[in-house]
C-alpha cells in the first residue's frame, strides 16, 4: 500500500483529497496546521507554518509521494511577501527536502500561475505563462522552483474549483444565488471554465500513478465552459428555485461594473476565462461533471446544511 502525504489536509481542496486517495487504497498522511480526523488509512500529522523555517523531515518518513495542496489561497489583504514565503519558498524548499525520498511530488498549483481573471481565446498549457498578481507569480514561481529540483513532480493548473461550502468567489455567486429577488444577469455572456471537486481529485489520483505524468504540467478543467448567467442559473436550481434573471443593456452593467473598487469583479463577469484540458484528457482521465451539474450539486450541499434531515425523517 503506498503512503501519500497530503499537505493542506483540512483545506477546501484536501478534505475531499484524503478522503477520496484512502478510499482508493492509499494510506495518507494528512498534513494540516488545524486537526484532521483519523481513520480508515488516514494518519492526521501536524503541518508547520509554512511561512518558517519548516523541517520536512518527519512529514516525509516512510511515504512515496506527495501532493502538495497547502497554500494561501485568497489573496484579500495579503501582501506579497507572505505570498511568496508560503507560495514560492515553502514548495521550493518541499521539493529539496523530497529529491531522492519520493516517486513523485504532485504539485497543486493554479490557472493564475498562467492566467489572470480573464483571457482571450482558449488557453493550453503551451501558452505563456502571465499571472497578473502576487498569487499567480509565486505559483509560477514554485513551478520553477520545482524544474531546478531535480524531484520528480507533476504540475497540475486548477480552474475554478466547485465544490460544497466554497468559498472566494464561487461564495460570492452562491449568496447572490440565495437572495430572494430577481438578479440583472441573464445577459452575462462570459464564459468561464471549471471543475468539480470530485474530478479534480480524480485528476489527482490520475496522476500519481503512471511514469509518463512526470516532469508534466496540466490544466484541469471540465471542457465544456458555461456563461456566468447561467453559472448563477445552476445555483439557483440546486437550491430548488427559479432562475429569475433578466437582462439590462449591456451599457448599464458596465457602467454599474465601472464603479471604484470593482475592477476585479468587472474582469471576472464580464471577461472570458476559457481553457482546454485536451492535454490531461488524453492521458485517460475524464471529469464526470458538466458546470451546470457541479453548480447544482455545490448548491444543493448548501441546502442540506441549512435544512438538515433529522434522524427521525430519515
């Protein structure tokens, strides 16, 4: 049985990640800074601020890979320094620690290591890398820190990720979804990729397995990209309720999108963010959620933790 260890355990991304490799046979060594339940082929373990000085030593006795999920991950009031110490420096160092200890280290890195919040056409992986913030240049960052290694590794770009209880900007959609109102937004025609939760995790599973995955970067995502209205029109389903969105001219939601403070959201409602992930598809893995589905199910989760069935109805 081979062992994994999974940092950033307790992570949107890692909770699901322990659980879905120990289901599938591995035993995993979860790496959190916050407690991680034992079980069934899940070793808890203790991650160190990754803004330190860590010693990866005893995270890495006795396991044959990696999958390297920790990381900040919204980037609201965080300065670029700490961006790089834990984003950069923390993975370059993980990668020196791991050279001749490990089959492989998955690095789980992002499309803004590429990418900003919007591009033209469609992205491949043989595209130039441009990331437009702190974020994304030190994942970039870490890629190449991973190159200069000599560890073997397989880099993996996630788009949008949906799953239950995001948060970012998926929560955002999710609570514009919940109000009880008629939203302005049928007419968002931007088209956004993503992935479901579960398929990522699959891709993550993917690749720990075959030699041709090493010294690899790919993009994972659903190849079918979905409009932000209709992004919002999923939610809305999953939660058991219309659409109700209507159209306003385009020059209204742009004036209202140029307001201070909300460049960001304006690239992100209003700009394409498009990628083709032909590159991992071709190696045999398949994601098994359409956007539309992903949205309902993450909507859908939220439902049951509001509105939790009892033992009794069960």
């Amino acid at each position: 049985m081979k062992r994994i260890l999974v940092t950033g355990a307790s992570g949107f991304i890692g909770r699901a990640l322990v659980a879905h490799l120990a289901e599938h046979g591995y035993a995993v060594r979860a790496a959190s800074r916050k407690t991680v339940a034992a079980g069934m082929g899940i070793e808890p373990a203790n991650l160190p601020d990754l803004a330190g000085n860590v010693d990866w030593a005893p995270l890495l006795d006795g396991v044959d890979a990696i999958v390297h999920a920790a990381a900040i991950a919204h980037t609201a009031g965080v300065d670029e320094r700490a961006q790089r110490l834990v984003n950069h420096r923390a993975v370059a160092r993980l990668a020196g620690a791991a050279r001749g200890r490990v089959e492989r280290l998955v690095f789980l890195s992002s499309i803004r290591a590429q990418s900003g919040s919007c591009a033209a056409g469609t992205l491949t992986e043989a595209d130039e890398a441009l990331p437009s913030d702190a974020y994304g240049r030190a994942k970039l960052s870490a890629e190449e820190a991973l190159f200069q290694a000599g560890v073997p590794f397989v880099i993996l770009r996630p788009v949008l990720v949906a799953g239950p209880r995001p948060s970012g900007n998926l929560a955002a959609l999710l609570r514009l979804a919940r109000l009880k109102l008629p939203l302005p937004m049928g007419g968002l025609k931007a088209r956004r990729s993503l992935v479901d939760r579960e398929d990522l995790c699959a891709a993550i599973a993917h690749v720990l397995v075959e030699p041709t995955h090493l010294g690899k970067t790919y993009i994972v995502a659903h190849p079918e990209p979905i409009e932000v209205g209709a992004m919002l029109a999923a939610l809305r389903e999953g939660l058991n309720r219309r659409p109700d969105l209507f159209a306003v001219p385009d020059s209204l939601t742009r004036f209202a999108l140029a307001l201070p403070g909300m460049g960001e959201m304006r690239a992100k409602l209003l700009g394409n963010l498009v990628v083709s992930p032909a590159e991992l598809m071709t190696t045999g893995w398949e994601p098994g959620f359409t956007p539309r589905v992903a949205l309902m199910r993450v909507a859908a989760a939220d439902v049951r933790r509001s509105f939790p069935i009892s033992a009794e109805a069960r």
